[in-house]
C-alpha cells in the first residue's frame, strides 16, 4: 500500500474528524473507501462503454432511412 500526503483547511479535517468519529472510522479509512469507490465506478463505466461498444460491431441491425424531419418531431 502506497502513502500520499494530502493537505486540507484546519476546518475541514476537523469536521472530516468528527464525520469519521461517528461512524467509528478513521479519516485515512475514509479517503481509503473514497478513492476506492471512484476506481471502481470508473472500471465499471470503462467495461460497460466497451461492451456496448463490442454489441454495436456485432449487431446484425440495420437502420433504415431517416423518414422525418427535426421540424416534423417538433411540430406544435
């Protein structure tokens, strides 16, 4: 496990402090579980865009031709 040094407003680690004392965590587990979390939903993303993408080159549907306008979508 890799260390990084992070600096804060003296007013939000105190509040962070409190925020992690309720829950019985620590700030360090905090921003541990946080980053963790944006790794996770970024992969996520990155596997779900590619599979749509590998969907798309083996579909076998085709799309017809455009038999509308933008105005006729947008007629009142």
């Amino acid at each position: 496990m890799k260390n990084i040094t992070l600096s804060v407003d003296e007013d939000t680690l105190a509040e962070v402090r409190r925020y992690a004392a309720n829950r019985d965590s620590s700030v360090n587990a905090l921003v541990r579980e946080f980053l963790r979390e944006i790794a996770t939903r970024e992969d996520r993303a990155r596997k779900a865009r590619q599979k749509i993408r590998e969907l798309s080159e083996s579909s076998k549907a085709r799309i017809g031709s455009r038999s509308w306008t933008r105005t006729d979508l947008h007629e009142r």
